[in-house]
C-alpha cells in the first residue's frame, strides 16, 4: 500500500462496507425521533435539567454519527473531486441540515426563554462539564430566526452558498495547465504548478506565475459568480439576525473581542515598513529594481537546495520535537506509520493543505501537496500541530471540541516556529541565511499576505452590498489590498489580481474573514514559543492544558491562564518584535548586496 496516501479504515472499509448504510438508517432514524421528542418537550413547559441532559446525549450521539459519515465523504472528495459515491454521500448528509438545524434552534430557544440556567448547571455535575457549551449557545440565541426561517435557510444554503464553494472547488480540481519548462512542455495541476513558485531556477518560478494567471480567465467568469453569490447569501443571513455586519458575526463566533482585533491590526500595520525592508531586500538580491515580483516571493536564498523526501522529511520532524516533547514526537510517528497523511499531489486532488480532527483515539487526518521542500516540510509540522491539538482534545466530551478560528492555529504555528528556530539555531553562513529567509517569507504569509486578505473580504462585502461584483471588480479589489498591504516592496507590474480564485475560504458561507485568525496565531505561538524558553520544563503542561480547554472557554479567558493579555496590542507589539529581530538579522547578514 502507498505510504504516500492516508488509510480511511478507522471511519470505514470503503464505499462498499455495509456500516456506511447501516449509520445512515441509524442516524436518520435517530433524527427523526429527536426531532418527535424534541418539538414536544421543548417547545412547551420548562427547560429541566432533565430535559437539558437528554438533549447533550441525544445531540453527542447524532454528531459523532454525522461526523464519522460526513469526515469519509470530505477526505474521499479532498482527494478525488469527481469520486460519485463521496458526491453522493456528502449530498444525501447535507439534506440533513435543516433538521439538524431544527433541533439545534428548539434547544436554543428553549436556553434563551431558561431564567434560571445558572442553577441548573450548578445543581449537576454533568451540566457543569458542559457549562461553556450552554451558555455559549444561550447568547448565540439572540440571534436566532424563527424555527421555520432557520431550516428553510439551511435547506436554501445546500442550493445556494454550499453549491457554489463545490462548484467552484470542482474548477480549481480539474484544471490542468500547460507551462513550458526547460526540460519541454508539459500540462500540471493547480498545485503543482503553484508549487513551482519554490524551484531554484527564476525562469521556471516566473513561467509557472505567468502559465498559472493565464489560466484563471477560464474560470473567472464563474468563480467570480460564485463568490459574489455567497458573499451575497452571508450579508443577507447576517442583517436578519441581527448583526451589523458579517465581522461582527464572525467575531462572536471567534470567541473574540473587537478590542482585540483592533489591537492585533494596530500592531501588524505598525509593523508593515520593517516587513516590506525585508522584502525590498529580498528584490535587491535577486536583482529586482522595482519591488519583489510576486513570482519570486517564495524564492528560496542563501543555501537553501535541500530537499527531503516525504520518509526524510518526517524522520526529521519526528527527531525535532522530541528535545521539546516526546509525547508529541511519539504522535507524529504514529501519524506516519498509521498513515495518517496524503501528501502526493495528483489530479483530482484539492491543492493547499488541512488537517481533519476524527476524534476517534485522537487520530487525524492531513492532506498536503509535498514537494520536498523546506517549505513544505514546515507545512507538515503546521498541519501535524492541528492534529496535536485534536489529540489534547481526545477525552473531552464531543460538544466540548469545537474551538473558534483564532486558537485553531495556535498548535499549528507553534510547530512551525519550532521547526524553524531549530533548523536556524544549528545553521551558519550561507544555510542559516536561507533558512531565516524561508522563515521570514513564510512570516510575511501571515501577517502581510493576511493583511491583504483581511483588506480584501472586508471592502468586498462593502461593494457587494452594493451590488454583484465580477471578475474585473475582484480583480481590482485584490491589487488595491496588495498595494495596501505590501506597498512599494512589491512590483507592481507583477502582482496577483487572481489570488481571489485560489483561497478556498473565501468561498465558504460559514468561514467569512478566514484570514486574521492566522495572524493571530502566528503572533500568539510566538508568544508562546518565548514563554517555552522562559520557563523550560514547566511550560509544556501548561501548553498542553491550554490546548484542552480550548473549546471551553472564550479566548481572553484562555489566554489569561497563560498570563496574556490579548486586547492590548503591545503583546502583539511583543510577538512582531521577534519577527523583526529575525528582519535585522536578514538584513545585517545581506548588507554587501551580493546576489545570492
């Protein structure tokens, strides 16, 4: 069997195992009889904490189910898009929505009308464990539609938001595009061609930047009718319940203070000028006049030729973590010998990267698009951390899981941040240049990139409240947020009007503003990454009980069980202060301007 793709066998056989019919005749079965129960005892009487307990066993039940069902169908599609029998699954469990959606708005309305919850959930232990969740879903009522209204508009979304993302993720997947390389012509996947963004040779980076925007005119007619379709469908559900604006509903579902937003977007824009030196730099060595074309951005320097194969590639950050942890070293073994990840870019195969959280003994899974770099490499640390963080989770009760975008890459980052400090640390000349480069380039991902991806969905939804946008509107909305973000550092002849295209969050109704949570975890993991060498062994407990309660507290609670202060910007101001000593350091060893 290819040790390059996952195994599925922990959720089922394959699309023949008789259990995957057997779940569907049990779980709609046990909708259909919550759902009877549940219309008659909370639409009427009391909420008792009888009552209230039936609800979180019924509701643990069903999701588990749903999950274990709904997780095949995903991780069968991320790597075969056009795969009938996922489609088809994926298909029939989305017709569960509005019944789902049912039960949770009966339960919602019945904790919203409970005067007296704070008694309940102190009267039983039970309750207690799953006090953040009820309170959590309590406030979450004020928002709430009628019953009807919210199960027409989670039937209406499988036709509308749901059927766009598929559609246009099914564009992305199937696109193969010719590009001429020194060693002949040839035809590559999205993600292979993108990856060339990281070869050694200039001319393959620039060939594949320009085959790549050639490309998108295909598709952007529709692409762009698809996101201004959901942008559209998010800004009318977000004014009927109530919201001001989207941010304000993705905040709330964030667990996060505007505050402290306002605080981490004060400190990156602070920081964009020692950003753009480091990248004005960058355009200096390479032999850019005019700013750093984006087809060099991801330009590997100083000696950085090195490539592992995937098996090199995983050995290495098995023997990394160790020094820090050997039980998230053990776990990345594990990863690796279970099969655990699919790295092989093929056709088919959705580009970028994930990691699914299947709770079942603290497995995950992680789909990559491995090249061998050490870029990519980092990718697998980033990744293998979400699933770190799922283990942590793996003995809390199921509703007790979910955690909000901004702490979901807290683990990730800090991964990443481990990795690369350790590969500088023993690194000199030449290769300790190229590996603080590859750090800085990957830092400037997530707090200029991001930035401009913030920019971006933010003045979208204000145009498209005006009206539909297309291509040419997203196309100059997208330059104005680069320009924004990485002014003079990047050349504006060469930028990327179609980076809208290729970012599978914006296309996704339930994930607006997929973009500052990055940022925060990339500042918040360095951070942490600082309190690790301050307080040495003691740190990891800490870390690990942070991680666990992440889906029980609002992130200003959780970050103050580490002494952080996440709503005034100088921790951010802290964080960036790492990055920018990591830019002196880039640019003291660089200052004789030779070529690298």
């Amino acid at each position: 069997m290819d040790h390059t793709r996952w195994n599925l066998e922990i959720l089922y056989k394959g699309f023949e195992d008789s259990a995957i019919a057997e779940d569907f005749d049990r779980l709609e079965a046990s909708l259909k009889d919550f759902s009877l129960w549940s219309e008659k005892e909370l639409s009427q009487g009391e909420l008792t904490r009888e009552k209230i307990k039936i609800v979180l066993d019924r509701q643990s039940e069903l999701l588990d189910r749903m999950q274990r069902l709904s997780h095949f169908m995903h991780l069968n599609l991320a790597v075969d898009t056009g795969n009938k029998a996922a489609q088809k699954g994926q298909e029939r469990i989305r017709s569960y929505a509005g019944e789902w959606k049912n039960l949770q708005v009966l339960f919602s309305q019945a904790l919203k009308n409970c005067e007296d919850l704070e008694a309940l959930i102190e009267s039983d232990p039970f309750l207690k464990e799953h006090a953040f969740y009820l309170r959590e879903q309590k406030k979450k009522a004020d928002h709430l539609l009628s019953k009807e209204e919210e199960v027409l508009l989670a039937r209406l979304r499988n036709t509308g938001s749901l059927a766009f993302q598929t559609l246009q993720g099914d564009l992305l997947s199937r696109m193969m595009i010719p590009v001429d390389l020194p060693e002949g012509s040839t035809a590559l996947p999205l993600p292979a061609l993108r990856n060339l963004a990281y070869h050694q040779d200039p001319e393959v980076r620039k060939r594949g930047y320009l085959a790549e925007l050639s490309a998108y005119p295909e598709i952007g007619t529709a692409s762009s009718a698809c996101l201004s379709a959901i942008k559209g469908e998010v800004l009318t559900t977000s004014r009927l319940r109530g919201f001001d604006h989207p941010l304000e509903e993705t905040l709330l579902e964030s667990r996060m203070t505007k505050k402290t937003l306002d605080a981490l977007l004060l400190a990156i824009q602070e920081a964009l000028p020692d950003f753009r030196r480091y990248l004005l730099r960058k355009a200096e060595l390479l032999g850019h006049t005019q700013g750093l074309p984006f087809y060099d951005l991801f330009a590997p320097m100083g000696d950085a030729e090195k490539t592992y194969s995937y098996d090199e590639a995983m050995e290495y950050l098995i023997e990394t973590f160790r020094p820090f942890s050997q039980e998230l070293s053990d776990y990345i073994e594990c990863a690796y010998q279970g099969r655990w990840l699919d790295v092989e870019p093929r056709m088919g195969k959705r580009g970028g990267a994930f990691c699914l959280n299947l709770r079942r003994n603290g497995e995950s899974r992680i789909l990559a698009n491995f090249d061998g770099s050490f870029s990519n490499m980092t990718t697998l640390a980033h990744e293998l951390g979400h699933g770190y963080h799922g283990y942590q989770l793996r003995d809390e009760a199921i509703l007790n899981t979910s955690y909000p975008m901004p702490i979901a890459e807290t683990a990730s980052i800090f991964n990443e941040t481990l990795i690369e400090n350790a590969a500088i640390e023993k690194a000199q000349g030449a290769e300790r240049i190229g590996l603080l480069e590859a750090s800085l380039q990957g830092a400037t991902q997530v707090i200029v990139d991001i930035y401009s991806r913030f920019l971006f969905e933010d003045r979208v939804f204000t145009e498209r409240a005006k009206g539909p946008l297309g291509e040419k509107e997203l196309k100059e909305i997208m330059l104005w947020a680069q320009e924004k973000s990485y002014g003079e550092a990047l050349d504006p002849k060469f930028r990327h009007p179609y980076m809208w295209i290729n970012k599978p969050h914006y296309y996704n109704s339930g994930l607006s503003y997929y973009n500052f949570p990055y940022a925060f975890g990339l500042l918040f993991a360095k951070g942490l990454y600082a309190l690790s060498l301050e307080e040495g062994a003691d740190f990891l407990p800490r870390y690990q009980k942070l991680l666990a309660k992440t889906g029980k507290k609002d992130l200003k609670q959780l970050t103050q069980t580490m002494g952080i202060d996440i709503e005034s910007p100088d921790f951010f101001r802290k964080s960036l202060g790492i990055l920018r000593r990591m830019i002196e350091e880039f640019l003291a060893a660089t200052k004789e301007g030779a070529r690298i």
